[in-house]
C-alpha cells in the first residue's frame, strides 16, 4: 500500500501493543500539534488497534487526574471530564465507548505557548514557555505567574530559556526543565544541543547542565527520569547528586512521556529537514519515523513500539489513561459536546431544537 493509498494516521505497531492495552484496560493519549489533534489509541481486541483523532489547535501540553484531563491548544486550555453517564448514549456511536471525555471549562490564556501541565495543590500547572515561568490557569487572569527560574531577570513574553518540562511531587512542582540558562530573548537557541538544564524547583538550584535538549522530566517512584531529545537518551538522574546514568537510546527525537507499571511510554518525533530548529541536531540522521516506543524501565530494553507513516510527524505529550478500554473524546470545534448535558448521576443528550424554537416560551 502506497502512502497515498494508506487513510490519514495510518500506523503499524508491533504485535503486544494491542495485548498490553487490552489486558490492562489501559488508553494511550497523545498530542500532536503539527497535526493539532489528541488521538486516543484503544485496543479493540488482543491483535488489534483502534484511533480516535480529535481536532485541538496546536495541542501541546496535557494533564491528566481521576477523570479530568487538560489540553493546551494555541490560545487555550480545555479542561474535559470523563462522562460514563453520556458514553454509553452517544448519539453518533452508541454503546460503544467506556468512557467520554466531554469539555467543562475553557481557559483563555492567550499564546503563551503552554508546554508540560499537571493537576496540584493548587490547582492546574502550566509550564509557560513564551514567559519563561511556571503560571497558574485560572478564571482570574490569563495566567498567573508562581516561579521562574533565578536567572531570569524579567517577566516578558521573549522564550529567554525555553523552559518546558515540569515534574511534580505531592502535588507540587519539583523539577523543570529548559534547554538554557539564558536571559535573553530566544537566547537558548545557539548552544541548544549542549546547554539543557534541569532545575530544582523549591531550592531554584540547576542540578544538572550540560544537557542535550532535556524534556518530560517525570519523578516515578525513587526514580527521576528525563528524555534528552537531541540524542534520543532516556536518563535516569541522581536527585541528590544531578548525576545520571543512560537508560537506553531511541533512534528519534524523544518527548513526552507516561509510565504503566514498570513500562515507560515515550514519544518519538521524526525531524523535519526544512527546520531550523531540528535539521542539524545529532539525532536527525537516526529519526526514521514518529510514533511511541515502550521501554521497560527495570531492563532498559524497548519492548515495543507504534509507528506512523503519514498525517502525524511530531508529537509532544503522552498520558496513559487506566481503567478505559475505549474511551471517546469530543473536542469544542463542532456542537456535539453542546448536547451533551451531565448531571452529578445521570446525563441526557438534549435534543437540538431549531433556530428561534423556544419550547419554553408561552
């Protein structure tokens, strides 16, 4: 089959992709915001996958928490609740997804180009790279600057360090991630190969530098893992020490990442040639296709993988949702989520009425 003959995000996995999700009840989201969709990546038997694509602008960053989960899109962050009254009902494909994820709240935050987010203490993070600090996404302002890094001298919307990468612990930010330590506008950029840094976000102290473009920064137990996308390395950190040790290396450009169990699901980005950005980093010549590779974390080993050959190049974030086999999601660029009406026990899906009925009107 040629690759025009193939249908848009046509992928190929290998054969326990299917098994590992359908045995676990397990969903794999990720983010694309060259394609700007979320896909969600289901298993509809032990040997076989099943995707539903969803239109979201830009979509970068998600968070994911007991049934919530936010999306950062170009100008917004959409927040979505799992909806198991309103699944089975879906007007469009009845009794056939265990869970949907219907939108609730939409923030305007502008474009500040959100990267990593995640729920906490205080509500829902946002790693804003454009003003180089953590913020707050709220119904107060557009965002809400908390912290930024000491070397940054100002508050201005200039991606001095291109600050990306968030980890949290007991509901607080621990450590993020940039690819410098500059304070000037785009100042990152020339040694963005050799100067990532991983920062201790209570002390404000980089740990580690010397990075090559580190990303997804993610505390799984006792363990601090960080993907160094220029390099295809995932690395296991000392948080007392900043030393680190290369788990394994993947043939592509690595970002975003989620954990089942003792298994790591990365992101896997294929270079576009035309970039600026991208084209002379170490690992373009060895970035032969996107998808998602899964590493055991005890062995190193890839264990398996999923691999797209059209409509999808670069992905950014990746969420493993537990508990939903096939969950559906509606995105807010067309009116079905609008008739989806959810109560605390039960929802309805209204009926839509045509423009100027007001059955309530006497």
């Amino acid at each position: 089959m040629s690759t025009a003959e193939k249908p848009p995000f046509y992928s190929t996995y290998s054969p326990n992709i299917p098994e590992i999700l359908w045995k676990n009840k397990l969903t794999i989201a990720i983010t694309t915001y060259q394609a700007g969709k979320v896909i969600f990546i289901s298993a509809n038997s032990e040997n076989g996958l099943i995707q539903l694509p969803r239109d979201f602008k830009k979509a970068m960053g998600m968070a994911y928490h007991n049934g919530k989960m936010a999306i950062a899109t170009r100008e917004e962050v959409v927040v979505l609740k799992n909806t198991p009254s309103l699944a089975k009902g879906y007007p469009k494909m009845p009794n056939t997804y265990s869970g949907l994820f219907m939108p609730r709240a939409l923030y305007f935050t502008g474009e500040v180009d959100i990267h990593d987010m995640a729920w906490g203490q205080d509500g829902l993070w946002g790693v804003n790279t454009r003003f180089s600090c953590l913020s707050l996404i709220n119904d107060e302002y557009s965002f809400e600057p908390k912290w930024q890094p000491k070397f940054i001298s100002d508050l201005v919307p200039e991606d001095r360090c291109h600050l990306n990468g968030m980890a949290m612990k007991n509901g607080s930010p621990e450590y993020v991630t940039a690819l410098g330590s500059s304070d000037s506008a785009l100042g990152w950029r020339p040694n963005k190969t050799t100067g990532g840094v991983l920062i201790h976000v209570p002390s404000g102290e980089i740990i580690t530098s010397g990075l090559a473009m580190p990303h997804s920064p993610r505390i799984e137990g006792t363990k601090l893992f960080v993907l160094l996308s220029a390099t295809g390395e995932l690395i296991s950190v000392d948080q007392q020490t900043g030393k680190y040790d290369v788990v394994t290396k993947i043939p592509g450009f690595v970002r975003g990442m989620a954990r089942y169990g003792n298994l790591l699901f990365i992101g896997l980005s294929k270079m576009r040639k035309t970039s600026a950005t991208f084209k002379d980093l170490p690992i373009a010549q060895e970035s032969v296709f996107p998808g998602v590779v899964v590493v055991d974390a005890n062995t190193g080993k890839i264990v398996g993988h999923i691999k797209y050959e059209n409509s999808l190049e670069e992905i950014y974030d990746i969420k493993v949702i537990s508990n939903m086999a096939r969950p559906g999601i509606l995105g807010v660029n067309t009116d079905d989520h609008r008739n989806g009406l959810s109560l605390p026990n039960q929802g309805f899906w209204a009926i839509p009425q045509e423009e100027g009925e007001n059955p309530t009107a006497e």
